[in-house]
DNA sequence: GCAATGACTGGTA
DNA sequence: TTACCAGCCATTG
C-alpha cells in the first residue's frame, strides 16, 4: 500500500480541517504551510484528493478544479456554499466562503 | 543536469 | 468579464 510523504499528510490534513459550506484557495494552503507552492498543492489533491474534500480547496478566483466544476457545484449545493455564479463558469464568494484557520 | 509539465497566481490588455 | 503572459516550485523524463 502506498504512504504518502508529510507534506502531503499536511496538506491533506488542513483540506479535511476544512468546515463544510468554506473553501480555501491553493495558493492559501501553501501559505499557511509556509512550504511549496499553489502547484504542489494541487498535485497533492490530484494524488490523494480522493480522501480529502478536494472540492473545498478552489483557485484564487473562486473557480474549482478544473474537469470537476460539476462534481464540485453538486457538494456546494449540499453544503451550501455562498457561490457568486450557481452556473458554469461555476465560482465561489471567496469574500465568504474562504476560510481561514487559526494560527494565521 | 536540463527541459517539460502541472487540480496555480497576479498583473496587464 | 475574458484572454494572454511571466513567475513560482516540485516532480518527471
């Protein structure tokens, strides 16, 4: 089975520390690791987000990952995340929904 | 070791 | 608002 490196574990971790109905952007992730960058993140997700609420994590835009606008506008829905455009282009209220963890 | 790639970001047109 | 460009950082061939 494969294990994943401490960056990935750490990153993973903030993704599920994530409350339902908030987003955090990548480029945020990677700030607040104080490691990496946006791109790293996002490999992290494209690896191992199929354990994590990747959908939680969008670009700075509002906009989420792209080939998954559909899968993810379905959880925002569910969870009810302020979105600013309900259809394709399909983005976020960063302004509200972005969500900052304590530590800063 | 170098070049290309990627679930990125910010600035300018 | 969208489109294009340059910068950034780690992985991969």
């Amino acid at each position: 089975m494969s294990e994943i490196d401490d960056y990935s574990a750490q990153v993973l971790d903030v993704v599920d520390s994530i409350p339902a109905g908030q987003v955090m952007s990548y480029g945020d992730i990677a700030e607040y690791l104080g490691a990496g960058g946006p791109r790293q993140v996002g490999r992290v997700l494209s690896r191992y987000g199929g354990g994590a609420p990747w959908w939680r994590v969008i670009h700075a835009d509002g906009t989420p990952a792209e080939g998954h606008e559909t899968r993810a506008l379905e959880h925002y829905l569910a969870e009810g995340t302020p979105l600013r455009s309900a259809a394709p282009p399909v983005r976020v209220n960063m302004r509200q929904a972005q969500y900052i963890p304590p530590g800063e």
